[in-house]
C-alpha cells in the first residue's frame, strides 16, 4: 500500500510539476577557519501566504546541533523583493557569524549535488520514497582524484512517526543517517522524535554534502504537504569524517 501511495505521489509530481508546491533554497555562507563552526542561509518564498524568509543557522559541526538560536527575518514580496530581505538579515546575523569565526568566502568541497531540479534520478524510487537512500562520495586530496582515494558512504533510512499526515493519510516521517567507510558505520542523526518545526514529512532525500577538514554537513531534501501540493523543506546534519 505504501508503495503504491508514493507511486501516486510521484505521478501526481508529473502532472502537476515538481514546484506544485514551494522549495526552500540553501545558501552555504561557510566554515570556520578550524571548521568547528559552520554558517547556512535557508530562504524561500511560501505558498499560500507569500510571505518570504530568510533564516540563517550555525552548527556546532562535532556534536551535530545549532551553536545559537537560528536568525530569522520574515516579510511579504509586496514589501521588499527577497533579495533586500536577505541581505538584511545577513546583517543583523554578521556579529553572530564573527563571533564563530564563520568566514564567507569558506563554503568547504562541494562533494556532491542532486538538487529537485536534477532529473537524472527522477524514475529511481529514492527520489519520492521511504525507500533507503544512498550515496556515494571520495574526498578528493588537494587537487588529486584517484581510484586509492577512501570511499564513504550515507545512508538515509526512514522510521515513522506517531503522526498521520492529513489528506495523505500516511504517517510521518523521522530519519536515521549513517556514515559508513570499510565495513564500519557511525550514525549521524537518529530520530528520536518528529520536531514540530519540521512539518509532517512524507519522506526525505540527501541532495548534497559538503566537505572542510574532515568535517561534513549533509543537506537533505524534506517532502512535506504543502498548500497547493508538495513542498521541499531543508535542513542540515553534520559530523567527522573519523569513524569513532
């Protein structure tokens, strides 16, 4: 039954377009010079109400949470386009960002990018699904790409909640993220419950992954119900490169 819902969902994604509903944006602002502290905008315009957003978000990249309270500045298109939005809040955020020794010009190694745009992989079922994703990545060294280059893997798996979407009624979703390289896993994040802020996701996907001393931040695709159809949340999970 499962199954065949996201099959639904993914038809209803053909009709309709992929934006029936609104996507968030990512913006990496960048790493600390040591990269225990790493800086990211989340912007978008939301449907139905059209009010527009920018929130700006620091990781404490070790230990995977924020390191302070997220910036958040919130106004509608008719006032100011969202381009003078951000940049205002990019302002008031910028003491914050010199406290954490966040430099702009430092967004790491981009090491992979399947953004909801990239039709490569639209006709494999880890695009819309509850299926495992997996992916792939080697660090490259300076500007060296080899074969002897260590292989990593993520590992996205879903887990659901106590919650039932409304008009989908399907359940939640939560995620566990594991990092594996040579037959050793270490996870990243697990779940232990749905945060309200995050909406009732339907399923989630890694989009991309960026890289900074042995640091990673995994930014990762949430499906949710949306106004007018399905919408695109963001959000950020970060750790070592070191297997503990």
């Amino acid at each position: 039954m499962r199954r065949l819902h996201f099959l639904l969902c993914f038809m209803m994604l053909l009709i309709t377009g992929i934006f029936a509903g609104d996507t968030s944006r990512i913006h990496v602002i960048g790493f600390s010079e040591s990269g225990k502290y790493f800086a990211f905008e989340r912007y978008g315009i939301e449907e139905g109400s059209l009010e527009s957003y920018s929130e700006i978000f620091v990781l404490d990249v070790d230990s995977n949470r924020f390191a302070s309270a997220p910036i958040r500045l919130r106004g509608t298109i008719d006032e100011k386009p969202i381009r003078e939005l951000r940049q205002r809040n990019l302002q008031n955020a910028i003491s914050q960002l010199v406290g954490y020794g966040i430099r702009l010009n430092n967004p790491g190694e981009l090491l992979l990018y399947h953004p909801v745009t990239d039709l490569t992989y639209r006709d494999n079922r880890q695009y819309f699904s509850t299926e495992d994703n997996r992916v792939k990545f080697v660090v490259p060294d300076g500007f060296t790409l080899s074969d002897s280059l260590p292989e990593y893997e993520l590992l996205l798996t879903h887990r659901a909640a106590n919650r039932v979407c409304p008009v989908w009624e399907e359940p939640a979703q939560m995620l566990e993220l594991q990092l594996l390289h040579h037959k050793r896993a270490k996870v990243l994040q697990k779940d232990k419950h749905l945060p309200d802020s995050r909406g009732c996701v339907l399923c989630y996907r890694i989009e991309s992954v960026y890289e900074y001393h042995r640091k990673i931040v995994v930014f990762i695709a949430a499906t949710i119900p949306g106004f007018e159809g399905l919408s695109l949340r963001h959000l950020a999970v970060s750790g070592t490169l070191e297997m503990e």
